[in-house]
C-alpha cells in the first residue's frame, strides 16, 4: 500500500468510488469538478491509497488545514476494497498526519448515525461520540441524522504512547 497526496488525474477515480452507490449513501459525491476546485484549495487536502498495481483504492478529503483554532475535518474517507484492513491503516496515516505533520490540536468528522460499523471504527481509533446534528442531511428524500466524532492531540499522543 502506498500512501500520497492526490493529484489532478487522481480525481476521475476519486469521483468514480464515490459514486459507487453503497459508499454514495454514507459520503455523498461532488462532480469532478467540485473536487478538482477543492484539490486546489489550500485549506484542503486529498490523500489516496494505491494498491501494489498503482491503483487507487481509497481517498480522504481533509478540510481546516488554515483554521485558526487547529481544527482539522476528516470530510470523506472511502475505501473501495472494504474489510481487509485499509480503512483503520489509512485512518491512522490520516490521524498522525493531522497531528505530527500538520500540527493540528483536533481531528474531526460527522457519521451517519445509522452507519454503525463506521462509529465502531471511529470510538476503537479512539474518537469521542461529541453530540448529533439531527436531520441534519436530506438524501434519497429523508433526513439523516448525524453524529460528530472527535480526536484530540493529546488523546492521540496517549493512545500512541499506550501501544
């Protein structure tokens, strides 16, 4: 597995595995357009995950890279090859970047509340359940409610130590 920034030609992919309808349902998608314009912004990040072929398999959208009170938000993570350990590798490469490289004090992100195997990722990383945006998102002609998970620097710096 390699980790890296994204670049431009990695945002039809990008596009393409947020478009797949299961993942759809939990991460939304933008046109390529929007995700270009976002890859360009400085506030923001995009990582990939390749495979041994090359081939991107997962992504992360990072958004607050400029905020003032060092709030970083995990806006989308997709893995597209799910339940062979990516998600939690990729999630801790994501983690150690906010915090060791981008000196962040806090990571954070919203989950559906129904998606009950991406809360249970989230709590064993080590993020706090901080409180619910209800009916906060409309899709598919229903409200979703969200839930807003959290990391600290120090909570991270802890678990690390621990381990």
């Amino acid at each position: 597995m390699i980790f890296r920034n994204a670049v431009d030609r990695d945002i039809s992919r990008i596009a393409d595995l947020e478009r797949t309808p299961e993942f759809r349902a939990f991460v939304g998608s933008w046109s390529e357009e929007e995700h270009l314009k976002t890859l360009n912004d400085p506030d923001a990040a995009y990582l990939v995950l390749e495979d041994e072929t090359g081939q991107v398999i997962g992504f992360a959208l990072l958004r607050g890279l400029r905020a003032e009170h060092n709030s970083l938000e995990l806006k989308r993570i997709v893995i597209g090859v799910p339940n062979q350990g990516f998600g939690k590798k990729f999630l801790e490469v994501i983690v150690a970047k906010a915090f060791d490289e981008y000196g962040m004090h806090r990571v954070w992100l919203d989950v559906f509340e129904t998606n009950a195997r991406a809360r249970h990722v989230y709590r064993a990383f080590g993020f706090h359940e901080d409180g619910v945006l209800r009916e906060a998102v409309y899709r598919d002609g229903n409200y979703h409610s969200l839930v807003l998970m959290s990391l600290l620097d120090r909570e991270y710096r802890q678990a690390r130590e621990s381990h």
